[in-house]
C-alpha cells in the first residue's frame, strides 16, 4: 500500500494529496533476495550484479550515452550550468557547468489501440491510504515511518 499527506500547495492556496515514504529504505541485498527467489539467480550473485549495475551506468553516461535498461526504464546526465549565462553562443564552454544530474525516465508500454502509456514502474494495483503517521506493524512497511515525501 502506498501512503499519502494533505498538503496546503502555496502557489494557488489549495490542498492536494502527496505520496511520503514509509520506513527505511529497501536495502540492495533485500532486492537481491527477493530477485533471487523469483529466479535461478543466486543471491550472491545478484548481489554482486547490482553493486556493479551504478558504475557500469556512470561509466555509460560518462560517455555521452543514454542507459534503457528494458523493463525498469532509461538513465542520462543533465548539466547544471551557472546562473549567469553568456551573451553569445561562442561564449558557452564546459566551465559554465557546475553540475551534473541523473534522469530516469520509466519505461513505458502502450496498448495497441491505446492512446494512453502505462509506466513498467508503476503498479495497476496501487492502494493509497492517507499516512497517520503509523504503519501497521503486520505490514511490510511496518519498522516506522518517515514524512519524507516523494520526488514529484
């Protein structure tokens, strides 16, 4: 299940519903094991994978390249550059940059027929429930909670 907090939003004065997180984050050998258990993958070995799969992707995109991993969705670097700017085009250069971010686009499947995309990350069973700021302890994000809210 999933959980969400009101929100007063400033720009326009109204209330809306945002996801938070519960409890602590899903550990990598966690996913190892639950990859293990619904393959013929060790955990070990799926461990060991996934604690590769970060510099494997940096390196990619270090070379100027996108990552589409299928069924999870597709990586890339965006810069940050100063807040000056410059006056002309031949003025831009590297040392304007002074960041540098990851984006994650979901994949996405379209039905045929369709005009909607459904997003491979995002269940079509999610339940919401408004956060009390307690987790029943016979769930799986039982262990506490957090008000940390989601990226939008």
């Amino acid at each position: 299940m999933a959980f969400f907090k009101k929100v007063l939003k400033k720009m326009g004065g109204k209330w809306h519903p945002q996801a938070v997180t519960v409890g602590k984050p899903v550990a990598t050998k966690e996913v190892a094991d639950r990859l293990s258990q619904i393959s013929t993958v060790s955990r070990a070995d799926v461990y060991a994978v996934l604690m590769d799969l970060a510099g494997v992707l940096a390196d990619y995109m270090s070379q100027g390249r996108s990552v589409k991993i299928d069924g999870l969705g597709t990586f890339y670097y965006t810069c940050i550059s100063n807040g000056n700017g410059v006056d002309s085009a031949d003025k831009v250069n590297a040392t304007q940059i002074i960041g540098v971010r990851v984006r994650f686009i979901p994949e996405a499947t379209k039905k045929s027929g369709s005009r909607s995309m459904n997003r491979t990350l995002v269940s079509d069973n999610i339940f919401w429930m408004e956060w009390t700021g307690k987790v029943d302890e016979t769930s799986e994000e039982g262990g506490g909670g957090s008000d940390r809210p989601e990226i939008e």
